[in-house]
C-alpha cells in the first residue's frame, strides 16, 4: 500500500512529512477550545498565576491522552472494545462551563474534579447501556441542551470582551476595540477565506487582537519568565472533593454529552466513510468517554468531549487515518509538558479571548438550533423547547429567585440553565403526547 493511499484509511502508517501538515491543521483547529475553558475557569476559582498554568498544562496533556485512548482501543474484542478506534479529537469541553463557573465561585477546582469523576461513572453507565437510554435523548432533547449551554455561554463572553468583571478597565473604550477587531478578523476569515486561513480563523484572529492588545500596553509577561521549561503533569494538585450538588449538576451534563457524541461519531463515519458507526465503536467510544474523564481529573484536567471542528476537517479531507490523529495527541502531550508555552496563552487578554470566542459560543447556539429543527416543530415540541429554555434560562437570570430552598438547590437549578432545562425537556418528552400538530395546524383543520 503507497503511502499517500494509507492517510485515506483508518489504518496503515503515513509518512512522517506527509502526516504532520495535516495532524498540525487539527491541533490550530482546536488548541484555542481546549485551553479557553481552563483559562476561564481558573479566572473564576481565582487561582494564582502558576495554578492557571498547571491547569493550562493539564488541558492539554489529558486532551492528547484521552485521544490517544480513543484512537487505539486497549481493549479490542469481538463484540466490545475499549475505545471508539474512530479518526476523532478530544479537548476540554465548553458544554460544561457554565456549571463549572459556578462550581468554581462557591467551592474550588476540586469540586468540579470530583464531580467529574462521577460524571465520568455515569457516561459509563450511559455507554453500556446506550441501546435502551438512546430513547430518552432524541435530537429535539440534545438540541435544546446544546442551544441552552450557547445562550448561557454569551455572557461569559460579553464580560471577557469587556475586559473581564475583575479588570480595573472594565468596559473600557480600549477593550471593546481590541475585542471587535478580534471578531472582525475571526468573522472575516470565517466567510472570505479558503483552507488553512479559514481553518485557522480563531488562532490567526487571537494573534491579530492579541498584537493590537500588546499596542496598548495589555499583555502582561511576568509569568512567562518565572515558568519552567519542561514539567510533568501534576496528579491531585488541585485535590479532589466530591459536593452532593456539584456532582449532581456535572452528572446530568456527562449523561446529555454521552448521547451527544453518538451525533459526532457518527458525523465522522457517515461523511468520510459513508457507514453509520457500529454498536460496538460507539459503546467503546462512550465507555472510554466515561473513562478518560476519571483519568483526566486525576491529572486536573477539565472534562473533554470530542471536538466538531475537527470531525469537520476529517470529513471535509476524508483523512481518516489514526496515526494522523495521533501525531496531533502527540504536539498536544509535547505542548503541555512546556510551561512557558501554557504560561505564554495565560497573558491573552480577556478582551482577545471574548472576540475570538463569542463567534464560537454562538456557533454553539445555532448547533443545537439545528438539531431541534430535525424534527417537526409542531406544537409539541415548540412546548418542550420554549419551556424549557425559559425556565433554565429564566431562573439562573432572576437573581436570588431560589433564595428560599437550601443551598444544593441553587448549585443544581439556579447556578446553570443547563441542567433544568435537561430536566425540564426530559420530563416533558415524556409527558407531553405525541403526535398532536400545530396550533395553526390544528386551526386549519377544524376550519375545513
């Protein structure tokens, strides 16, 4: 077999000057996702300058495991594998920073590290026993999940376009137009550019706004001298602690992301190898999701999910060969046993962060927009889904709404949107009956 037959395949070795383009292509795609959800977190649990690259570090490092994990199944048999041994990228997941923020302001990183080793239990539980729960998670309940989590997601990005809530500049004139900037050449990219420039649109974007921030005299370098240049990753540095509340919160997401990756694994089979996934990929991938999650915490890093933009590169180039991928784990590993590298992306300014980032958020948004629109939007499901995004998004607004209910409840249903709404459309799925049109419909029948 040639060598440039073998990237189009799921195994066989490319050659290394061959393979590195293209590994490199998925590392630019999702380097930024990956490290945001850290770097905002940290911001939140207000950690000092060498936590935040610790935690930078472990972003990383457990993306590049927990793809490796899923690239080369550990265990491999006939009906069952560890491992989805799919052409997919793994990264900290923005789906649970909305939970994790609050998670993070009332107790600590290690409070959503225990709670993640929970979820990671459950996405295993999920993954053996995905044939009979699939039921309960059709595209109209993971859609209006994933709408939930972009629409929760604006402010966060707002307040960083700002300067960030804690900045003495906040709101400042200088902010806003560092931010814009960043968003015109992220957008401008996004919609006039071709190959690596589109492909790179929120890297290059960043670099723009991040040279604009240096005019003004925003990038702060300090931390970046007093930063090593090689250290290994760090178990328990954070600790771990298991909060009833927390666990709870991070849970119900770990089940929704577990159904949510059947839509991305089956993306990457469906457009570059024209086969739905089979059984046994997609318990292995979830089964394996569940477990390098409880590993990842180990290390402190933040949960993973896999990442869309790079199922997107894998069936737009159909290069669907595994070492590809994990040559790209490898930069990644590379990249987070490097201090300075972690400690250079911790002097981004949040301008720079929220208008690279706000396109992103809202691409979220529409995502779960167009998984609600596969089904029919009859009245019954515009119930399941106004409502729910209206009591999730409603309460988390209204301030001090569940002041009256102890304070696990407020950790659960008042902290995130995302959770009540889980909650809230499940129950409605399952109540509401089914087959009942429109109003408008409804109308037009009874006038004829």
């Amino acid at each position: 077999m040639s060598t440039k037959a073998s990237i189009f395949e799921l195994d066989g070795v490319p050659g290394f000057s061959q393979a590195l383009p293209l590994a490199l292509q998925h590392v630019v795609a999702m380097i930024v996702g990956c490290v945001t959800p850290a770097i905002i977190v940290s911001g939140v649990a207000g950690l000092n300058d060498q936590d935040r690259v610790i935690l930078i570090q472990a972003a990383l490092f457990v993306s590049a495991i927990s793809t490796l994990l899923q690239l080369f199944p550990i265990i491999k048999g006939k009906n069952f594998q560890l491992g989805a041994k799919l052409p997919v990228i793994m990264g900290i997941s923005f789906a649970y920073v909305p939970s994790m923020q609050a998670i993070a302001g009332e107790f600590d990183v290690g409070t959503i590290l225990g709670a993640q080793i929970v979820g990671g239990v459950i996405a295993i539980i999920v993954g053996i026993t995905v044939k009979k729960i699939r039921v309960l998670f059709p595209p109209i309940i993971t859609g209006t999940v994933v709408f939930t989590i972009g629409l929760s997601l604006y402010p966060t990005a707002v307040n960083y376009m700002a300067g960030g809530t804690s900045s003495e500049n906040y709101g400042s004139w200088q902010n806003w137009l560092v931010a814009f900037f960043t968003l015109a050449v992220v957008t401008g990219l996004n919609h006039f550019a071709k190959g690596f420039l589109k492909l790179a649109s929120i890297l290059i974007g960043i670099i723009a706004g991040y040279a604009l921030a240096a005019c003004f005299g925003m990038i702060d370098f300090s931390g970046i001298s007093s930063s090593g240049f090689f250290q290994l990753p760090q178990p328990f540095h954070f600790g771990v602690s298991f909060e009833p509340s927390a666990c709870i919160a991070i849970g119900v997401l770990f089940a929704i992301n577990s159904i949510q990756a059947i839509g991305d694994l089956s993306a990457t089979t469906v457009g570059s190898m024209d086969r739905e996934p089979t059984t046994k990929e997609l318990q292995g991938g979830i089964v394996m999701y569940g477990i390098e999650n409880i590993i990842g915490a180990v290390f402190g890093g933040l949960p993973t999910a896999t990442y869309s933009q790079n199922v997107g590169i894998v069936t737009t180039t159909k290069v669907i060969n595994r070492c590809v991928l994990g040559l790209a784990a490898l930069v990644l590993i590379i990249a987070g046993l490097v201090p300075k590298f972690s400690a250079l992306l911790t002097t981004i300014p949040q301008c720079v962060l929220g208008g690279a980032t706000i396109s992103v958020f809202a691409s979220i948004a529409m995502t779960g927009i167009k998984l609600i629109m596969q089904q029919e939007m009859n009245y019954r499901n515009t119930s399941i889904v106004g409502l729910s995004v209206a009591l999730g998004m409603g309460v988390t607004q209204a301030s001090g709404s569940l002041s009256a209910f102890p304070g696990w409840v407020t950790t659960i249903f008042g902290s995130s949107p995302v959770v009540l709404a889980t909650i809230v459309a499940i129950l409605l799925n399952v109540i509401l009956p089914k087959g009942e049109k429109s109003q408008a419909s409804h109308k037009g029948a009874q006038d004829k």
